[in-house]
C-alpha cells in the first residue's frame, strides 16, 4: 500500500499560508491548540492528521481531527441524546455550575475536560473503559441520565517518515508506504463496541446507550463487515441498548482556502441496538468450500 500525508498539523499539506507552515514548525495541533500528541516510534511528533491512499480519498487517522470546531460531535451527541441544547461543563465544575445558574447542563467526562471517568477494573483491565461520558444534570446538581461516546479513526501501517521529512523541511508532498490496518475494524473495532454496548446496557441511567463517532471510510468498512447498513434494522427511539453510528468526514462542500482548517460535517447517521450489530458480526460470509485446496493445486502447478 501508498499514500501521502493529505493533512500536516491541522491543515493541508498543500497549504503553504504562514498559518500552517507556523504550525508545524512548533508542533502545535490546531484542534485543541496545544502541542501534538502524534507521535513516531522514537517519540518525534509527527503531526499527520489525515492520509490519502493513492486510489481512495483522505482518511482521518488522528482521532483528535475529530475534535474539531471545538469539540462540536460533543455537541452533536448532546443533543441528540438529551432532546436539549444545554451547556458542556467539564466534570469537575458541573455541579456547581447548575446550582449558581439554575439551569440543568452536560457535565463532560473526557480527556482535556477535567478527566476521564474512573471506572472498577474487571480482572486487572479497564476494558469496557469509553472515551467520552455525558451526563446530564438538573438545575440542582442531581444526575439524572448519561450517554457514553466511544470515538475510533484508523491505525495505519508501513512508514510515512519521508513524507514527514519532506513536508517539514521543504513543504513538499511525496508518496510514502503508508496504509490503513483496515484488519482492526474486525478485529479491535467491533468486539469492543459490541462489549461496550452491552456493559452500557446494564446501567440504569444510561438510557440512549452507546455513540460510536468515526469517520466516514472506516464506518464504510465497518458496514460492509457487518454484511451493510441494511443488515442492522433502525431504531428511531435511542434506549439503554443503542448503539448510534455517528459518521463525520471532511465537509465535501467546502471550498479550500490556505490558513483555514477544513471543517468537518456529519456524512452519516444510524441507530440500531447492540445485540444486531452482534449478530452481523456473528455471522461470517464463508468462502466457497475448497479454497485451500484449489490454492494449493494451483501453486503446485497441478
């Protein structure tokens, strides 16, 4: 597999305005507004947001890029799950802000927002752990439901340092051996949202169940593992078994200009329950029977 580096710091490698190239030369990522957090092997930032396969479009690879215009698939989700567009307050001021206002808000659990939610390990692991909790508070303080939010890109395979190199020094774009591991959309991907999902399920106050933010490439093959959308029945009314496929990707209409990130829209939505998406991912489309042996005959030359 090949690709190139689509974007660098928050924007386009193609972008060559002061704005971007002073991104990257103090490494800072433009979504939060603080140093990047990408990395290579040997700890050097790498600052790729975005990478383009030489036959596909971009794809987002940092999950911080989903992060964007302040955080708003907090928002998006928010809404959707509280029927309200209430204020986002970091966890650790919430309470109190309900009760000077007297009004309800969203209290954020999550990185970046007072901290993530900690939760009773099971066996020495925190694997039901989510990114994101939302939890909804009256105009006293008191809990009165949550909605967790799980947010996934893709890992990649091969190498994009030369491209690295080339677009630090010299802002230019060359072709890399970096891929995509699609391999972990079955293998990483759906067995944790399927756990997640069915954790979440149990809580009583969760009653919208589990959002899965991704962008649109890997939700594409997520869905054809699933054997497609149309496998997973929708379900109009979020409950304590949701499971809600938030889709976002780079705004299609949006028309580049050099200092400016390119936004990001919802490409798609969809809400089904936990218990279909593990029955698709249950049942496994076989290959036709004797493949191993036709190979076989046929590197044998028989």
């Amino acid at each position: 597999m090949a690709g190139t580096i689509w974007e660098f710091f928050g924007y386009r490698a193609e972008d060559t305005s002061d704005t971007a190239l002073e991104a990257a030369h103090a490494e800072r990522c433009p979504i939060i507004g603080q140093r990047c957090e990408k990395t290579f092997n040997d700890g050097v930032i790498s600052g790729v947001c975005t990478l383009k396969p030489m036959t596909t479009g971009p794809v987002i690879c940092c999950p911080i890029r989903l992060y964007a215009d302040n955080y708003k698939i907090l928002r998006d989700v928010a809404v959707r799950a509280f029927d309200g567009d209430y204020d986002l307050i970091p966890r650790r001021d919430a309470v109190a802000w309900s009760k000077t206002e007297h009004k309800p808000c969203v209290a954020v659990f999550g990185k970046g927002w007072g901290g993530e939610l900690h939760l009773p390990q099971k066996m020495g692991t925190g694997s039901y752990f989510v990114d994101w909790v939302l939890a909804k508070l009256n105009a006293t303080g008191e809990l009165e439901e949550f909605v967790a939010i799980e947010v996934q890109t893709i890992d990649t395979t091969g190498n994009y340092r030369n491209g690295y190199q080339a677009l630090k020094v010299d802002r230019e774009i060359v072709q890399t051996t970096a891929g995509l591991n699609w391999e972990n959309v079955s293998k990483r991907i759906l067995p944790q949202l399927i756990y997640k999902g069915r954790v979440l399920q149990r809580e009583e106050l969760c009653r919208k169940g589990l959002f899965f933010v991704c962008p649109k490439p890997v939700s594409e093959r997520i869905m054809q593992r699933l054997g497609g959308v149309d496998n997973l029945s929708r379900y109009a009314a979020l409950q304590p078994s949701s499971l809600t496929f938030a889709v976002y990707n780079h705004d299609p209409d949006y028309e580049y200009n050099d200092g400016e990130l390119v936004p990001l829209s919802e490409a798609f939505s969809h809400s089904t329950i936990v218990q279909q998406v593990q029955e698709a991912f249950n049942n496994v489309t076989l290959p036709e029977e004797n493949v191993y042996r036709t190979a076989i005959l046929k590197a044998l030359g028989i």
